[in-house]
C-alpha cells in the first residue's frame, strides 16, 4: 500500500523541480534583457566620459605613447583581476575618418558603415554591441564596443549561481518537507492510536476538536460507524432481554402443563391439558417470530431501505386474502374498499406486507364473534391514506400512545397476543416517513387505524 508521505515528498519535489526550472529560464530571459540595458548605460556613460577627456587632447602628436598605454591596459587588469581582455574595446577617428587610436582588441571596422548611438555589428568572426558619438563640434569621433560574449557570460554567470544555490538547498528542503509532512500526518497516528486503545465495548465518538478539516469527514464517518455499532448491540440486548422476558412465562406454563400431563389418568383430561400445551407452543411461536420481524426492521437493515414503487391496493387484497380464513373461522365479516384499483407508495414490499398483515391480524384479534372489519384505501392532495376499521373493544384515548410500546397490553384484553404488533407497525412506518392515528370510528364503537404515506407524485 503506497505511503502518503512519499507520495507527497516527492511530488512536491517533483514540483518544485518544475517549478525552479521555469523559473531559472525565465530569470535568465529577464536577466538577460535587464543586464543587456545596464550594460549599454555603463557603455554610454564610458562613451560619454571617454569623449570629455580627450575633447582638448592633441591625439595626433601622443598617438604612439597613448596606443601603447591603450594596449598594455589589459595586462595592467590581470594585476586585479582575472582577464582575457578588457570588456570595452574603443576606436577613435579624426573628423576626416581617418582612425587615431583603437584597444589592443578592437576589432577593425570601417568608419562610413557607422551610425551615430547604438547599433550591433558583427567583426573578428563574433558579435559586437557599439555605441557611437559623432560630434560635430568636436575634433574626434568615438566608438565604444563590447562582445557579445563577454555580456552573455554575465547572464550565465548568474543562472550557474541560483543553480548551486539551488543545488545546495533542494536536499534542506527535502528534509523540512518530509518534516512538515511528518507533522500534518501525525494526527492520523493520534486518531489510530485512540481507535486501537478502544476496549471493544467503547464505541464513543471520537473527539473531533483536533482533527483537521482535511480528515473530518473520514472521522465523521468512523463516528457514524460506532453509532451504527453502539445501537446494533443495543439492539440485540434489547432483542435478548425482550425474548427472555416474554418467553419466560409460557416456557414455564408449558412445563407446568407438561408435568401435569405426565399425571394425569383421565383422556379428557389429558387431552385438555394437551391442548393448553399446543396453545402455548403457538404463543410461543407467535411471539418468536415479532421479535426476530422487530429486530429486522432498523435503519441499518439495507433491505428495508430497498423501496420500490408499490401497489398498495393490490399488496392490501392479498393479505386481506389471507387473513380471511382466520376472519371467517371467528365469524368476523371483512371487506376491502378503495377508490382506485391502483395506488402506488414508495415502500419496502415486504415491510410493507407486515405492517398491513400486523393490522388486520390485530382486528381480527381484537373483534368479537359476529363483528365487521373495514380495510379502506384512500389518497388526497398530499397522503395516501390506508384506513384499518373494526368495531372491537377499541382502545381508550389515554392509552392510545403507550400501545405502541413493546409488550405492552391494554388490561382486560382476553385476545391472545404478544403486544409486539403496534411496535412492529410504528418502527415500518418510521422507516418510511409514513405517520400513524388512532381514532374512534363514526359509529363510536371500536377502532380506527389510519396509516398516511406520502404521495408519488409522478404517479
């Protein structure tokens, strides 16, 4: 697995490389055009000040003393300095054109090709840069010249010296990068090491106050996690204490009935007590099988997140369907309304199936011999409504919010039941932003159960 401190190492290395590059050739493109004009200033000023100097000289008369002077000036320089030959090579004519002095260096170049100011000319097989001043009102004519090598190798000398400076701190800044580096990343290093001291039951969000904005979500997202984690095991307590508190009882109710049945003598008897034994183990089951439906439907649960457009008409027909035989061996009428034959929620269809399955199952339970159940379907501007109607016992007003807790039972209840069905039907409903009412029907007697999705409005 590659590390991210090399990575950036030697990227940033990489960039800066690039970049000093770029840099070095532009400098020398600007160093040259900057040198090139303080250079021909110096000339000029030398022109300038040559000119006054020999403005009242009689040239002719001292020509040979003066050239011999004029050519001994470079090994005068190398008692200083480290020449080949002086930078500025002069020519000096008479107002005729006839030349009187020239350096040791000069090149030869004829005075009707030239121009008064500056000019570039090429004598010696190399280039020159020239500055010329043709006075009138003097007896002499100047021409001051400097190669063109001489001027680069001041350019040149200069990018050599920011490449060594370069040269020298690319290494130092290596060293301070891989440092900086070290330090931004060692907070990596304190968020893992406080992950791995974790006891497996501590599952507290990381303290996010020194972490930088960078690695934020990372951390975010691990906090997430030990959420999700934390209520997982919460879930599964709950789900293990749920199981042994209400399986407790009719576990023992049915060792009871069998140790009776173990003694008892008569058939009826025997088949009585039998009886009260299946009765059990089918409450029992019942119970099982909310409780592993109840521990399935969390939001971490992915299917449960799996919606798809659903036929709600079609969906409630097949498990009223279902649900019939039951009605009809306890005498109780069911019927299905709905103003269209297709409604469509947004839904997970199997939550879905249990949530309405949990609703019709409880007014069976809950409705005498003889009553009506009412399974209606309706949709307005906004919900699509799924009315479970029945003319029970109903719950009272007080009540009507604690029935939706775990194991909960309305006292008098005679039904047979696990007081997990509610609970089950709220925790579907939150799971899909759907909101449950419980009402008392028009007629007065009973309960009403109204489930409100949201509308597709696509559809």
């Amino acid at each position: 697995m590659p590390s991210i401190r090399k990575f950036l190492l030697i990227n940033l290395l990489l960039v800066i490389t690039l970049v000093t590059y770029v840099t070095l050739v532009g400098n020398y493109y600007v160093d040259q055009k900057e040198i090139q004009k303080h250079l021909d200033l110096l000339m000029s000023q030398y022109a300038f000040s040559l000119q006054a100097l020999i403005a009242h000289e009689n040239i002719p008369q001292n020509a040979k003393d003066i050239q011999k002077k004029l050519n001994n000036i470079p090994n005068l320089a190398k008692n200083f300095i480290d020449v080949k030959e002086s930078n500025y090579q002069i020519l000096i004519w008479d107002k005729k054109g006839n030349l009187l002095l020239y350096s040791a260096a000069a090149p030869k170049i004829s005075f009707k090709n030239l121009h008064e100011g500056f000019g570039d000319v090429y004598a010696n097989g190399q280039p020159w840069r020239m500055f010329s001043l043709f006075n009138h009102y003097s007896k002499y004519n100047i021409a001051v010249l400097e190669g063109y090598d001489i001027r680069n190798e001041l350019a040149q000398s200069i990018t050599r010296d920011d490449i060594y400076i370069m040269l020298i701190t690319y290494p130092l800044c290596g060293f301070l990068i891989w440092i900086i580096i070290g330090r931004g990343l060692s907070v990596l290093n304190k968020v893992a090491k406080e992950v791995a001291n974790r006891a497996p039951a501590h599952l507290n969000p990381v303290d996010i106050d020194y972490v930088p904005i960078e690695i934020k979500p990372l951390v975010d997202e691990l906090n997430r996690l030990f959420m999700r984690l934390q209520f997982a095991i919460e879930r599964e307590k709950r789900f293990s204490g749920d199981a042994a508190h209400e399986l407790k009882t009719p576990l023992a109710a049915l060792k009871t009935q069998t140790q009776v049945a173990l003694r008892a003598k008569d058939p009826s008897e025997l088949r009585y007590i039998l009886m009260n034994v299946i009765s059990g183990v089918d409450r029992c089951t019942h119970v099982v099988q909310q409780l592993l439906t109840l521990s399935k439907l969390s939001p971490e649960a992915n299917a449960i997140n799996d919606s798809i457009e659903v036929n709600l008409v079609k969906l409630t027909a097949e498990v009223v369907a279902q649900l019939a035989p039951i009605a009809l061996e306890k005498d109780v009428e069911i019927v299905l309304n709905s103003e269209k034959g297709v409604v469509y929620v947004l839904a997970n269809a199997t939550a879905l199936n249990i949530l309405i399955r949990n609703l019709v199952d409880n007014a069976i339970r809950y409705t005498p011999s003889g009553g009506f159940i009412k399974v209606e379907i309706e949709v307005d501007q906004k919900n699509i409504i799924l009315k479970v109607v029945d003319n029970g016992a109903g719950i009272p007003e007080e009540l009507r919010e604690r029935v939706f807790e775990r194991f909960y039972r309305v006292l008098g209840n005679v039904s047979s039941g696990s007081g997990l069905g509610l609970a089950i039907v709220q925790q579907i409903a939150n799971l899909h932003n759907a909101k449950i009412e419980l009402l008392t029907p028009v007629s007065g007697q009973g309960l009403e159960v109204r489930v409100y999705f949201p509308k597709i409005f696509s559809r």
